[in-house]
C-alpha cells in the first residue's frame, strides 16, 4: 500500500498543483441582495470597450448569489446591475469578494465587505454625486434669474475646486490602485472633472499612469491610460511652445484686422465684424483656466458700465471641452464663441497672442486701437474711446 502511494504522489501532487493554479486564475463575488425575489442580477465588466455581460442568475427569496470569473491582470471595474439600477466595484486580481445590498434603497445599502479599496470608490460616488447635484442646482438658480452670470461662474469654481481638493488625496494616496484611476475620470455632464489639459489637473493623470505603467506593464488598461496622458502633455507643450514663439513677434495697431466667425454656444455663427459700429473687445481666453472666474466677473463689471454707451465683448474661447465651454458660458450677457481648434488655433498666430487671456481693443472703424494684457489699464482705454 505504501509503495502504491509513493508511486502516485508525484502525480498527486502535480494534479495538486493545476488544480491550484486554475483556482488562482478566477476570482468570486458572493453575497446577498434583499427585496429583489425573481429579480436578474447580471455581473458585468466595464472594459474600455463598454460594458459586457459576464453572467446572470434569478435571485431566489434568501437573495443569495455566487458569481467566478477569470482574474483581471490589473485592478479592473465590473458592476453588479438590476435593471437600471448600478453598481460599481473593483476587483484586485485573485480574491473573494463579499457583496450585501437592498434593492429598495441600492445605492445606500450596497457594501463590499471588507474592502478599503471598494470603500475608496463608493466615497468618490458619493463626491461625484453630492457635486452634480450643486451644480445641477447652480444651473436652476442661474436659470431662474436667482444668482448672476458672475455668481454662477465664482460658485460652480468653488464648487469643483472643493471637489479636487478631496479626492486629489484619495489620488495621491495610492496612485496605483483601482480607485486613484476611477477617480481620475469621473464626469458631470459628460465632461471630466479633472482636465488632462490643465496644468495642477495633469499631475493626477500622470502620477496614476506612472505608478500603473511600473506595477501593471503592457496591460490593455495601462496602455490606454499612458498615452492618454501622454497626449495631453503633448498638446499643453506645444500650447506652451507656442505661447514662447508668439512673446517676440511685433505687434502691429491701426491696421486693420482678420475677421472672425465662430459658433455661439446655440451654434449660432457670429463675425467679429458684425460689430462694425461699436467699440469691441476682442477678448481670448480659456474658460478652464484658474483665472477665468475673476476675469469674466472683471468684464462683467465693465460691461455693465459702457455697454450703454455703445460697448461689446466678442469672447473666444479656446476650451478643449465644449461642454465644459457651454456649461459656463450659456448665460453670459456678451457674445461667447468657440474655437474647436483649440491650443492648434491660427488665430493665436494671426492675432500675435503671448499670453492667455489677452485682449484687442477695437474702435467704431474697426480697427485695433491697444493691446490689453494688463486688464487694470482696460477701463482707462475705455473712457478714451468712449
């Protein structure tokens, strides 16, 4: 008996061994989802394809359910889905994890147990939510005439500043993991929070994609997430680049000027030539900006004391995200457009632009009359004019 099981203990053990190296390719989700009898629960992946359906089950009355999949090589995000009803977890390669819900109050109640990173990501739902809704109601207020333009702009900054400055710490808390890359792209509006164009809003996608390029090499998510970013730091150096091209080429005043026409936020075309007859302000900025809340309240006063007497603004923006763009400028006493081009616009060349914001002040004729760079002189050359 003995000789017959050391003859069979090698393969005993190699069988031993494939056994648990199958076992370590999968990962379990278990759990129990109350008040949802003969409900489809589906497990879902959210690839960066779109979401797929990966299994289902009926719950019966105890809501019991038991979901194995293969291991994701990285830190990856599926969803547990009744109906409409959503939600999100992480999973970390090889783990078991344990899922509790009501299906009557779903976002509340559901809980992965035992998992600070899930823990993580249902604070940063919760931050994305609670800053939606203030934004949501920001937007009725303006809308209803209850807050000004320039209240608007100054409340929904505070409020999305508010917001970064939370969960940059979940971020940088551990860029490597599933919640410091969902947090990176969340979205209001369908536009993200952080701005992989901005300057201070770049560092989180790039602390993310470095820390997720040494610990998750050649993975399909990893890769995606690099040279995302590295697409953004390119266009912000060749903004920069081009910015430092422009500060030597001389302006020329009194000449004439190259005409525009761009779309309103209601897609309406409008030429800056339109305004023949007016003393204009031909103003270039870029919404997203830190500066662009006090700028706009800064036009906004001096626009309610001369427009009377024959004054325009004609304000170009040069916001990577429309919605972003029409979000902030929809309700703006002056005329606000767009160009898609963005930092690749010939108009910072053709207008000699070395700096954002700047402005040109045209006269009744048409032509430039003085460059605006430093705003505080703006009121001076007004009363010149006007």
């Amino acid at each position: 008996m003995k000789k017959k099981l050391r003859r069979f203990l090698p393969f005993m053990l190699i069988g031993m061994m494939f056994f648990s190296c199958k076992q370590g390719d999968t990962f379990k989700v278990t759990g129990n989802i109350r008040s949802a009898e003969g409900d489809t629960l589906y497990l879902e992946h959210r690839g960066l394809a779109g979401v797929s359906v990966l299994d289902s089950t009926v719950l019966k009355n105890d809501g019991a359910f038991a979901f194995k999949q293969s291991a994701p090589e990285n830190p990856e995000f599926y969803q547990l889905r009744i109906g409409s009803r959503i939600a999100v977890f992480a999973v970390d390669s090889t783990e078991t994890l344990h899922i509790s819900a009501d299906a009557s109050d779903w976002y509340n109640s559901f809980v992965v147990e035992n998992s600070p990173t899930n823990d993580q990501m249902k604070e940063v739902d919760a931050l994305t939510r609670d800053a939606a809704q203030k934004i949501a109601g920001l937007e009725d207020q303006h809308k209803s005439g209850s807050i000004d333009d320039m209240a608007f702009i100054e409340q929904l900054d505070t409020t999305l500043q508010q917001y970064k400055t939370a969960v940059t710490k979940l971020i940088l808390g551990n860029p490597s993991g599933a919640t410091a890359y969902y947090a990176v792209f969340q979205k209001i509006n369908d536009w993200l929070i952080f701005d992989p164009y901005n300057r201070q809003d770049y560092a989180m996608f790039g602390a993310v994609a470095t820390s997720w390029n040494r610990y998750y090499p050649d993975t399909e998510r990893t890769k995606h997430l690099y040279e995302f970013t590295m697409n953004a730091l390119k266009a912000r150096r060749q903004q920069e680049q081009q910015a430092k091209l422009l500060e030597n080429i001389p302006v020329e005043e009194g000449t004439g000027l190259p005409d525009i026409v761009l779309s309103e936020v209601d897609g309406r075309k409008v030429a800056l030539s339109s305004l023949n007859g007016k003393v204009v302000l031909l103003d270039f900025s870029v919404y997203s900006a830190d500066f662009s809340p006090k700028h706009n309240m800064d036009l906004n006063n001096l626009y309610g004391r001369y427009q009377s007497k024959g004054f325009e603004i004609y304000q170009v923006s040069f916001d990577s995200d429309e919605h972003f763009w029409k979000t902030s400028a929809a309700n703006l006493p002056w005329l606000t457009v767009r160009d898609p081009r963005s930092v690749n616009s010939t108009l910072l060349a053709t207008y000699n632009v070395r700096q954002i914001p700047t402005a040109f002040l045209i006269n009744r004729e048409g032509d430039i009359i003085a460059r605006i760079e430093n705003y505080d002189q703006l009121a001076g050359e007004l009363d010149k004019v006007l």
